[in-house]
C-alpha cells in the first residue's frame, strides 16, 4: 500500500474492529484522536474499566503504519502494524478482525508492556543535551535539549515524568542537574539549574487521548547551556531544520540519540502515526496507565535503542535533524527482537509548549 491506502486501511480497523470513530480535539489543535462510538459494546467497556480502574484488553493493541524490514523504499511497501503487548492477544477478537479488514496487509508484532523510560553522574556545566536531570521526586531522566518560549525565557525541553514528576509537580519547584539517583540533591544548591515553568498534564481517563509526554524547566540566573551541541551527533551548530514525519517512515530513516543510561544509540524509524498505545506511566501498587495516540516506533538496530533513564532524550537524524522526544519503550520485541522505542513527534511537542528549539548559547 501507499501512505493513503495504509491511513485509509488504519482508519477502518479502528472504525470495524475497535468499534472507535475519530473525533476531533481541541486540545493543541491536534491530528484527530479516538473515542468509543455511544451505545457500542466498545463503550460500555471503558465506561467499565473506568469504574474498575484497569483496561480492556483492547487498550494494550497499538495500530500504526510500518514498513516491513524486507520491503524496499517503495512507498507502496507500507502495511498496518499491530502492536500487542502480550501473545495472548493474537487470537482476541480486536485482532481477528483487524486482520480480516486489512486483508494481508497487517503486521502483528509483540512488544511487552509499555513504560515510561524514567529510572555516578558528576554535574555538567555547562549544560548539555543528552545528560541526567529531573525533578526532586523522581530518579532520573535525560535532557532532550533546550528550548525559547514566547517570554525569551531559555530552558530544558524534556518529559512530563521527568520534570513534572507525572503532573505531581507544582510550577516554580527546582530541577537537579544530575538527577536525584544520580547524586543530585536539593540541598546542593550547586545542582539546581533551572525551575519548572510548564508541561502539558498526562490524562489518565481511559477515554483520553495523550499526544505529548513533555515539560520545559526555565534555567536560572547563572546557570548556561550548550544548545547546539549533542556528543556523538552531528547538529550542525546552528538552525535545525525539523523533518516531516511521513519521510521518516518512507525512508526508514536512521536516527540517533544520546540518553542518561545507554549513552549514544542507533536506529531507525519502523512507525508513525501509532495509536492507542496504553504506557504504564506510574509504578508501584497503584500503577496508573494512560493512553498516546500518534507517535513514532524505533528499532534499536544491534542492540537497545533506550532503557530506563533515557526518557527526554532528543532523537535526531543522521544528518542532525530533530524527529521526536522518546518517553517509552518496552524491554522486548520490535524488528530486531531488541525491544522498541515510543516518541512524541517533536514538532507537537513544540507546538503544545509553545517553544522553539533554541540554538543560541545561553550567557553568550
């Protein structure tokens, strides 16, 4: 299929198999999301799952549009892609029908629960993109890189979980630099580098769609920043230019990221346009789930692309290119068998924090 055939082919497996519609969303003005149609056995499952606080199975099928790794570049290569998050959906009915619907050309590809990447590091000054940071109360996460809002005001771009401690965090709390398990403390005021000033807040009813996981931290007075520089990838050093997220799929471009845990990694862009991709984002004995619809899936290519910690990271392009914000993954599956990599695609992410990559030097 071409990229409209396989939109059109997605589009009727959410309608006919999951029973869902797209509806639009106010919110950031975004791409349409999904929502069950009143009435249907669809609705009167979340209406349950809601009352129980847990999930239909459904919930833990993703759709996306992928290439398979032996297509050629053709466009007409594309398929639907099913995401499971366990074997046993191979025979639920959601994906019965699905494969009925898309009529060979589906892919189902297992791929294990999905979880936020949050998890000795000295302090990095000054700072740099690809390096440990977070909020108090969490463990660690990775700066992605640095951002201008509409106010001038310059700060770190990274995830929700990492700077707002999954929407627990109060705007004007303190961000360290390293994060809390990699030695920061609050009571080193030499970790301190910047304080919370927005992040767009995870939704955790059932029925909601997330498209961001993404917060920005104001750096404070004294404390500067390398903007255009990621160790290991070359950024040019100066503008970025952002890709469109469709040539990150036809091309299965190969992309690069540094993170806090597994430093510089490899891969390439096995999906778009994936939704209802349910992402364990709170632990413990009350784990809390939410729902994420349009991201991108990345293959690690000879090993893991991400692990834990590596949440915020900036994922670019070979040639230096920003594509997404990585905020999950899982420990297994994916084509290589290595696990994969869940990311906002980085334009939303910018849109919903009103910010610009910035690429000056801070205190120039």
């Amino acid at each position: 299929m071409n990229l409209d055939g396989a939109e059109n082919a997605k589009a009727e497996v959410f309608l006919r198999a999951f029973r869902y519609r797209e509806v639009a969303r106010a919110a950031l003005d975004a791409a349409p999301t999904f929502a069950p149609l009143p009435g249907t056995q669809a609705h009167a499952d979340i209406l349950q799952a809601r009352r129980e606080r847990s999930f239909d199975p459904k919930e833990k099928i993703a759709v996306g549009i992928l290439k398979t790794k032996s297509d050629d570049r053709r466009t007409s290569a594309l398929k639907v892609g099913l995401f499971l998050q366990h074997k046993k959906l191979l025979h639920h009915p959601v994906v019965e029908a699905a494969q009925r619907i898309a009529k060979g050309e589906i892919e189902i590809r297992i791929t294990g629960r999905v979880r936020h990447r949050g998890t000795a590091v000295s302090p990095c000054r000054p700072l740099r993109a690809g390096h440990s940071i977070g909020h108090p109360r969490i463990t660690a996460g990775t700066i992605g890189c640095f951002g201008i809002n509409r106010d001038g005001h310059i700060g770190i771009l990274s995830n929700n979980h990492v700077l707002a401690n999954t929407n627990r965090a109060r705007i004007g709390d303190i961000i360290l630099q390293p994060g809390r398990a990699d030695g920061g403390q609050v009571r080193n005021t030499e970790h301190h580098v910047a304080k919370l000033e927005a992040f767009v807040p995870i939704d955790f009813d059932p029925t909601a769609s997330n498209l961001v996981d993404c917060a920005f931290a104001r750096l404070i007075p004294g404390c500067n920043c390398v903007p255009h520089r990621i160790d290991g990838i070359a950024t040019g050093g100066g503008g970025w230019d952002i890709g469109d997220v469709e040539d990150l799929l036809l091309e299965q471009t190969p992309v690069k990221k540094v993170g806090r845990t597994t430093d510089l990694r490899e891969g390439r862009v096995a999906a778009i346009d994936v939704d209802n991709i349910q992402v364990q984002m709170i632990t413990g004995a009350r784990p809390r789930f939410a729902i994420f619809n349009r991201q991108i899936v990345i293959d690690g290519t000879d090993r893991p692309f991400s692990q834990g910690g590596d949440s915020g990271a900036l994922i670019c392009t070979d040639d230096g290119r920003p594509a997404a914000l990585l905020f999950a993954g899982t420990d297994r599956g994916g084509a290589n068998g290595y696990g994969i990599t869940y990311a906002n695609p980085i334009q939303t992410v910018l849109d919903a924090l009103e910010v610009e990559i910035y690429t000056q030097v801070a205190g120039a």
